[in-house]
C-alpha cells in the first residue's frame, strides 16, 4: 500500500512542479514521506501523508490540493512564524485559510472541511468579512483570531525542536519573478504573502528602548528652538535642553484585547517595559482597564505583574476614558506614558482631547498597538508609535 501511495505522490509531485514553477525551488528539496499523522502535515522540512486518509481521498484534484497546501505552509515559512505564538492552533487555523484560499485560485479542490475564510468571518461573528480577512497579512489575522478561537494544539503544522540547521527551503522569490512574470500564472495574494515576508521584522523591542533613551537621554543635551523662552534675548540657535529623568512610568494595559491573551508577546512587553523601569530607577504603575479600570499595579516584577494581570477579571468591551482621566489627573512633566491595546477602543471627545495633548505634557508619550491605531493618536503629533509583533 505505501508503495502504491508513494508512487502517486511522486507522480504528483512532479506534475506540481512542471505546472507551477515557481513552486519548483521548494518541492525539490522537501522529501515526501508516509507516516500515521491522521490527515497530512509537515514540520517545514519534509511532507507527511497518513495513509489512512490519502486512501480516502477520491479525486486527483483533492489530491494535488492536499499536496500544495502542505507545500504552500512551507513556501510561506508558517512553521517557522509559529514558534512565536501560544496559541499554535489559532496559528494553524489562520495559515489554512490562507493556504486553501491559495490552493483553490490554483484550481484544485480540498477535501471537507477545509477552513476558507468565511469560515473564518463565520467564527468572528461576521465583525468581519471574509474579503477584509483576506487582506490581513498572517500576523493581524492570528491577532484578530485570537479573540474568538484560542486553539493550543496545532493541527497539521508540527513544531520542530531546536536546531535551525538546514533551515527550511521557502519559495525561491527569483524563479517566482521570473516564472510568474513569464506565466502570469501566480494567484497575485500568493504575491502578496511573499513580499509579506520579506518585509524585515520590526523590532519593536528596540523601538521601545530607542523611545526611552531618546526622549531622556538624547544624544545632544542642545536642542534647536527658536527662541529661548527664558532667555528671549539670545537669538535662534542651539541651546542647552534640561536633562531629566522620568519620575514615573504609567503602562496602561487593555486587558481585554488579544495582547494579553498571547503569553509569549506579553510578558516579552511586561519584561521590556520593567527592565526600562529599573534602568531609569524610576517608579512603574501599570494601569489595567477595559471598560474601567480594573486593577492597578505597582510593581517592576515581570512575573508578580503577569500574575496580577491572570487574576485580573476582565470584560468585553473596550474604552479607554477611565484610564486616560486617571492619569490626566497625575501625569507631570518628566513621566512617560506607555499604552498597549490592539486599538479597537471606544473613546469619548474629552478622553480623545486628553490623548491628543498629552505628549506635550510628557516626558514621553508610547503607543503600542496589534491591530489599529486610535484615531486621536494617529492625528496627533508627539507620540510614539509602534506596532507589537508576535
Ligand atoms: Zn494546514
């Protein structure tokens, strides 16, 4: 039987790489192997076929579909991308719909259920549709994911553990500029998740440092202004700028958005933001809210903030005003002001007012967001702004 089965895939695989080319670079170096993994999967290095289950499968086009879907999850470097995420199973969820919406603008079927993205719109309770979820890149869908499904287990992505040597082959981009230009043959979304991930990750790490040490220990102590306002008889030049040191760090968490539901990425930020504390010797106070504030802590204890924050009940919904008013009431010159939502928070025009000025107000205004940026923020200058990736 697994000879048989061998034999069809070899058939297949090749078939896949003279109709695609593009696709050519990464099936030659993926082995094709038969193991008892109840549908198929792959680990990013060799693809995996149940035998069971490709025995069940009636039609050449469900075939070849099974076969590209494993081949694109390796193409699109998903199971790298998925060492960083909690929930590998939302992960896995997200990167489907991707691959199948792939596979089905190449011309083949799946078998059912194969996870499409009305499916996905579906389990959003059509927040979205299924035409804006496929525009997300594969980041913002796991964010927007993850707060409907928070799946652990991963279906048919398998994490590998440890080395990176022989790292994984991706798609080769040169053969896929040169074929998909010759062919016009590259579904143009297949494109789009390429150039995807060749953008460099940010970050965001170092971007939040870089905000800290610029805004309070600034290369230059001078600054140019135009006219010294306590000296106004100098003329416009550089002056001294008074070096000082934040008095107080205010965080203030959204507690109900997917952010602190990712683990890994939150206690990254948690750890980030209490090793700033602790490098300016400065107090840390971070702000828990969603509909209101619902706990403070004082603390620049990664782990004792983490746990405060899991015990933390929190509801559905999200506006910012009682955290903005809370610190509009204590902020002073040298504070800084960190925010983390992933931006899908009601507010009113008085709280919006309060954002808007407060960078003028601070030593250092930090917003960090997964999904959107809060209109009041994005229009006005003076904050920091930077995007929280997995
Ligand atoms: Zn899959």
């Amino acid at each position: 039987m697994t000879e048989k089965i061998l034999k069809e895939l070899e058939e297949i695989r090749k078939y896949v790489m003279i109709k695609h080319p593009f696709l050519f670079s990464t099936i030659a170096k993926l082995p094709v192997v038969i193991e008892n993994v109840k549908t198929a999967a792959t680990d990013g290095r060799k693809l995996m076929f149940d035998p069971k289950f490709w025995n069940l499968l009636m039609f050449k086009e469900d075939k070849v579909g099974v076969f590209l879907h494993e081949v694109l999850h390796v193409a699109l470097r998903h199971v790298e991308a998925m060492r960083s995420k909690t929930y590998k199973g939302t992960w896995n969820i997200v990167t489907d719909a991707i691959v199948n919406d792939i596979v089905k603008q190449l011309g083949y079927d799946l078998p059912a259920p194969a996870i499409t993205f009305e499916d996905l719109a579906k389990m959003t309770n059509h927040e979205y549709t299924a035409d804006e979820l496929r525009k997300k890149s594969a980041t913002e869908l796991y964010w927007i994911m993850l707060k409907y499904v928070k799946k652990v287990e991963a279906e048919d992505l398998i994490p590998r553990s440890g080395d990176e040597s022989g790292v994984a082959p991706s798609i080769d981009i040169p053969t896929v500029d040169v074929f998909g230009k010759m062919a016009g043959n590259i579904p143009g979304s297949l494109i789009e998740r390429i150039e995807e991930l060749l953008k460099p990750k940010v970050d965001w790490k170092r971007l939040l440092r870089v905000a800290f040490y610029r805004a309070y220990r600034g290369k230059g102590r001078y600054s140019w202004s135009k006219v010294h306002r306590k000296l106004p008889n100098l003329r416009p030049g550089r002056f001294p700028k008074k070096v000082v040191e934040p008095r107080k760090i205010y965080v203030l968490i959204d507690v109900s958005g997917s952010v602190v539901s990712e683990k890994l990425v939150f206690y990254q930020f948690v750890s980030e933001i209490a090793e700033i504390a602790k490098e300016f010797r400065t107090e840390l106070e971070i702000v828990l809210w969603d509909t209101e504030i619902k706990n403070i802590i004082k603390s620049r204890d990664p782990k004792k903030i983490v746990e405060e924050i899991e015990k933390t009940p929190r509801g559905g919904g999200t506006i910012i005003d009682d955290a903005i008013y809370y610190i509009d009431d204590r902020v002073e010159e040298s504070d800084a002001v960190v925010i983390l939502t992933d931006g899908q928070v009601s507010s009113s025009p008085q709280a919006q007012k309060i954002m808007k000025e407060l960078p003028s107000r601070v030593g250092v205004a930090v917003y960090c967001y997964t999904l959107e940026i809060m209109e009041p923020i994005r229009n006005s200058k003076g904050w920091k702004i930077i995007r929280i990736m997995p």
